[in-house]
C-alpha cells in the first residue's frame, strides 16, 4: 500500500510559508557607514565652537565665583578676628571694658558673627553663579524661580518658629546684648549666661539648673552685668535715737569700707548716707547706698549690714528687731545668779496644750508659784 502523493517525502523540512519567513537582517554597507561619519563630523564642525564657548563660560562663571567665596569669607574672617582684637585696646583697659568682654565672649560672638556673614556670602553668591549658568545653557528660569518662591514661603510658613529663633539669635548678637557670663533676666528665666547660640541661649540657674531659652521667645532682656549695680541697705532705728549720732556711726562704717581691700574694687562711688527713707511711729529708715561693679552688689549689702551691726552694737544704737540689748539693762538676767533666764514664753510641748495656746507661760526657776 502507497502513502498519499499529498504527504511530503520521509526526512523532508517542510516548505516555510511567506508568513513565518525569518526577517532579513540588513548590513548597513561601506557607503551608509562613511555617509553616518561624514555627517557627525560636519555636526561637530558647525557646533564645536558653540559648545565650546558655552564650556568656557561656565568654567569661567564657576571659576569667578569660587575666587570670589573665597576672598569674601577670608576678609569676614579677619574683619571679625580684627574687631575681636581691637575690643580692649578701644576700651583702654578700663574696668568697664575688662567686664563687658571677657574671651569667653569675645570668641562666642565672633564665631556666631563670622558664621553668619559667610554663610550669607557663600549662599548668594553660589545661587547667582547657579543662575547664570543655567542662562548660559538658555534655560528659562521663570518657572525654576517661581517654584523655588513657593517652596520657600512654604518652608517659611511651616518652620516660622525656627526661622524667628535664628533672625531673633542673629540680631541679639549684632545688638550684643549679652554674652557669656552675664547674668540676664530674660522673663522666662534668668541666671549665668554660658553659651549664645543662633536658636538657643543656655542659662545657668541660682540652683545649678540649665535653662534652654529660645530666642525667639524672649521679649525683654534685663542685663544685670553692663554698666554698673547698686547696693542699697535701709536700716531701721527706733524713733528715739539721736539721728546726728546715727548718722556719724553710719559715715564712719562707710568710710572705713571704702579704704579697705577688696571692697574698694568692687566699689565705683564712694558709700554714701542718703538720710532718712521713711519715718514712721516708733522707727525710721535711713539709707546707705552705693554704686559697684556689676554682680557685686549683694557681696557688698552683706558686707555692709555686717559693718553696720557691729558698729551700732558697739554705739549702743538700736535697730528695730534685731537690737541686742546691753547685759546690765537686760531685765531678763537673774540678779542672784547672774545668767540669762529662760525665755517669759516657751513652746510646750504636749500637741493638746498647743493647739489651746501656742505660747504657754513658763515661770523662771526660783521663783514662788
């Protein structure tokens, strides 16, 4: 039995239809290839000088700035550095000066300043050599810088705080409204100044804690440590003393304060006697003051109020509430024996007694119930 005609022979491939043809790979040939060559090399022979100016200025653009950066931030660097010098000479070394601007501080404003100036300088002008590059290679600029415009008022908006607390750190610095070491009432808190920062200013408490103080939420600044303090002391007499006496005790403390060591460094004007403050029933007030160096007001009240005590004591001048009382005039001494005698009034010290009567009567030992 044959195979029909229609059936290829055994070991024949089957003829591939128009359809499943494999596509014909085209080999560019000698002449396509020097064709593709001659026009790249006449591309670049009429764009060549374009681009290389565009190169050359950019470079020259690039170059320009960085030589500028730097020149500006060596010349902030020794402006500040100068100021920073020229401080005491200009105060003469007077104590004035010597107070005001300690190294500590001279050094902190200076790095906060220079830091300031330059980053300024750095930021405009790399952005405006950014800008001319960018018009080098015909770039339109307007959406770029509206975009840069609303993101900024964005960032802006959404860290006004932050923003507020570095102009506020920049301008108190500028101001040099204080520095490190001086004692500041800032309304919020108040102590030792011992670093000024560009958002943040730390504090040192009269308990030893650390105050964090934004900038920005300061209102008012008290500087206790510029110019000069003044150290007041009221004392307060009985009605009856002789003012004429009180008055010499007082101008002899005062003088002889002012002639010793160290309290005549601390002390700017001489101690005066300012005279009677207040007179009222059964006492009046005079008062003693005087101008010192700042910080050292509350070391020379004091020492004054000590002055002062030991010298009415010594006169025989009262001060109401604190007079002591000459042992041969103290009613309270025992005649017999010679001792001072318990107090007319004594805490006792059972609850219930003390909660009818606070103050119980106790009668001195040796005499008849």
């Amino acid at each position: 039995m044959s195979l029909p005609a229609v059936l290829p022979a055994a070991g024949s491939s089957p003829t591939p239809t128009p359809s499943e043809s494999p596509t014909a790979v085209t080999v560019p040939s000698l002449q396509d290839a020097q064709e593709s060559a001659t026009n790249a090399a006449g591309w670049v022979e009429e764009n060549w000088t374009t681009w290389l100016a565009i190169g050359l200025r950019v470079l020259l653009v690039l170059v320009i700035a960085a030589i500028l950066r730097v020149v500006v931030r060596r010349a902030i660097t020794k402006l500040i550095d100068r100021m920073s010098r020229s401080v005491p000479s200009v105060d003469g070394g007077s104590t004035l000066g010597g107070l005001l601007v300690n190294v500590e501080r001279r050094r902190q404003r200076s790095q906060a300043i220079g830091s300031v100036l330059r980053s300024v300088a750095s930021f405009l002008i790399l952005g405006t050599a950014a800008l001319m590059v960018l018009g080098t290679f015909e770039i339109n600029l307007a959406p770029l810088l509206a975009s840069a415009g609303v993101a900024g008022v964005a960032i802006g908006f959404g860290a006004r705080n932050l923003v507020t607390d570095f102009l506020s750190g920049v301008f108190m610095i500028l101001e040099d409204q204080y520095g490190v070491g001086d004692q500041i009432d800032s309304g919020v808190a108040s102590g030792e100044v011992i670093e000024v920062g560009l958002r943040v200013t730390k504090l040192r408490g009269d308990n030893g804690e650390i105050w964090y103080v934004r900038n920005g939420e300061v209102k008012r600044i008290g500087n206790l440590s510029q110019g000069w303090a003044t150290a007041g002391v009221d004392v307060t007499v009985k009605a009856s003393e002789d003012l004429d006496r009180v008055k010499a005790t007082l101008v002899e403390v005062a003088e002889k304060m002012n002639r010793e060591e160290p309290w005549n460094e601390f002390l700017w004007s001489p101690i005066e006697v300012l005279g009677l403050e207040s007179v009222l029933i059964d006492s009046m007030v005079v008062r003693v003051s005087a101008k010192t160096m700042p910080g050292k007001s509350l070391t020379v009240e004091r020492e004054l109020r000590w002055r002062i005590k030991r010298a009415f004591d010594a006169a025989d001048i009262r001060i109401v509430g604190g007079a002591t009382v000459p042992p041969e005039e103290d009613p309270a001494l025992d005649p017999t024996a010679g001792v001072a005698a318990p107090s007319v009034y004594a805490n006792t010290a059972s609850p219930q007694s003390a909660a009818a009567s606070p103050l119980t009567p106790v009668t001195p030992p040796g005499t008849a119930k």
